[in-house]
C-alpha cells in the first residue's frame, strides 16, 4: 500500500513516538525519536503510520469561543 512520508511527520518507529526527518530510499527513513532525540534509519516495516489530522477535522475540535 503506498503511503505519503513527508518530513515532520508523527510516525511511531520501533515502539518509540518519531519525527520523520527525510527519506533515505524507497524503504527506508531517517527519524528523531522524541523523547531521546536520537536520530536513527529505520525500515518503513518498523515504522506505525497514525492518523494524521486535516485543516477540516482541526477546527471541528476547537471550543465554541475560537480558543
């Protein structure tokens, strides 16, 4: 199935919650783990894809005031 990568998305990689840097070829991405800020290369097989969050579904989840 093809996915969309695109640098500074949330990604879990190997356990760990990830920001993909960049890719590296077509299976392979550079991460910084969030809590460490290690920066590792890890096969897309290793990573887990989250939802990612619309414009749209955004200002659904905003109070009534805007804030």
């Amino acid at each position: 199935m093809p996915v969309n990568i695109t640098p500074g998305m949330q990604v879990v990689a190997k356990g760990k919650v990830s920001i993909i840097q960049r890719a590296l070829d077509y299976c392979t991405v550079e991460v910084v783990f969030v809590g460490s800020g290690e920066i590792e290369s890890v096969k897309l097989d290793d990573i887990e894809f989250l939802a990612q969050r619309s414009e749209e579904h955004t200002s659904e989840l905003q109070s009534p005031s805007g804030s």
